[in-house]
C-alpha cells in the first residue's frame, strides 16, 4: 500500500470513529528534538531512518460517535474507563488490519508514560502554551490527544509534513494568570483548570459540550450524555 495509502487509511478510519485530528510524522524527528532530550522516552524506530509516526487527537466530534458505541457495546457499557478502552480497541483493530509491524502508546497509560503533548508539539499538530495547554491552530484548547501510533514503514523527505501555524507566538497569553488561579486553588478543583482553557482565545467556537467538558474532567459515568436539543 505504501507510507501513503497507510496514513490515509489511518486518517480517514479514524475520523469516522471520532477521532478527527490525526497528524502524520516523522517519528525519528521525536527522538531528536529538544523535547525527547528531556525525558528518557524514545519512539521506536523499527530501524528505519523516517518511520510512519501518527499523533491520534480528536475534538468535540468524538463525543457523539463514542456515545454510539457505548449505547451499542455492552463491553464500553460495563468497563470503568470506557473512552480509553474504545480508543484501544479502534487503533488496535487498525494495527490488525495493517500489513506492517507497529507499536501504539495511549496517553491514559502509565507503562510507559509518553509525554504526548511534547510528540503532538513536534508533529506539528498542536502546540504547546505557556500555561501548558496544547494549542490546535483551529480547535485551540478543545481537543484531546490520545495515542501515538509507529508504523514499520519507510517516509521520504518530501512526504514528511511542515509544522502547522503556532497560535501561541502572538498571543497575548491570557492563560497564564488562570493557570496562576488555578495552581492556587485547592484541589480537588476541576473548574479552576477548565477556566485556564477558555481562558484561551483560539477555538472558541470549537469548545466541548457540558457533558464532554465534564466527563473528561471528572469521569463520572453520568456525564455520558448528550447535550439537549436547544429549546425553540
């Protein structure tokens, strides 16, 4: 199939399962960032100069898709973490379906812990603020960043994608003096945290729904709900 008919096939099964902003990299160009020397987490390289590295995001149009999948699967229905086993089962039923060797690390995992908001920042797909956000040229603040998948394939130089526009570099960075309340606000504060992200200027209009917003803060079970339908 090759690097691109794999990335593509990635990308668009991905986006119908929720997952909308999916980034293609270098995953060797990780590995030699200023961001990887500051950890001791490398991204496998299968022994291949430019390997097929994925960055797996999603924004606000996760959440109806997932809801169908939990209203559909008893096995989402009666897991404690039913978001992070709805993300495995999606990349590891693409990983099946490929015919290449790969290695996939989720960011709810603690074995390893991947620092993937230094990936996403390197892929290009979204930067990091000064309040520690990751920041998506369109969505802002309003997504979430998943997985990173290495895929066994070989990319050449004119397929590895430039750095997306980095929204944080002209900014006023109204983020730091939230991130300040926040860090002063005694725990447990979710509310402080999410104040630090629509304290953010881009993506607005991007943001989560209150049911969205809530479970990833606080991942109660009765925040799996849609929004209702606005009254007229």
């Amino acid at each position: 199939m090759g690097v691109r008919g794999i990335s593509a096939v990635w990308t668009e099964a991905l986006r119908q399962r929720g997952f909308d902003l999916v980034r293609s990299f270098d995953a060797a160009s990780y590995n030699r960032s200023a961001h990887a020397a500051a950890t001791t987490f490398r991204l496998p390289t299968f022994d291949r100069a430019h390997p097929l590295g994925l960055v797996i995001a999603h924004s606000a149009a996760l959440w109806d898709v997932f809801l169908d999948a939990l209203h559909t699967s008893e096995r989402l229905r009666t897991s404690s973490h039913p978001l992070d086993d709805y993300t495995e089962h999606v990349v590891a039923e693409l990983q099946r379906a490929t015919g290449s060797s790969s290695a996939a690390f989720f960011s709810h995992r603690t074995d390893p812990v991947i620092p993937i908001q230094r990936i996403a920042d390197v892929a290009g797909l979204a930067g990091l603020s000064p309040s520690h956000l990751s920041v998506h040229p369109r969505v802002g603040p309003w997504l979430g960043l998943r997985a990173v998948v290495v895929i066994a394939e070989e990319q050449t130089e004119d397929q590895i994608l430039g750095l997306t526009p980095r929204p944080c570099e002209a900014c006023p960075q109204p983020c730091l003096s939230a991130f300040e309340r926040a860090r002063r606000t005694p725990e447990p504060a979710w509310q402080a945290w999410l104040a630090v992200r629509d304290s953010c200027p881009v993506g607005r209009e991007a943001r989560y729904s209150e049911p969205q917003i809530q479970y990833h803060y606080t991942k109660q079970r009765g925040s799996l709900t849609r929004d209702p339908p606005p009254t007229r």
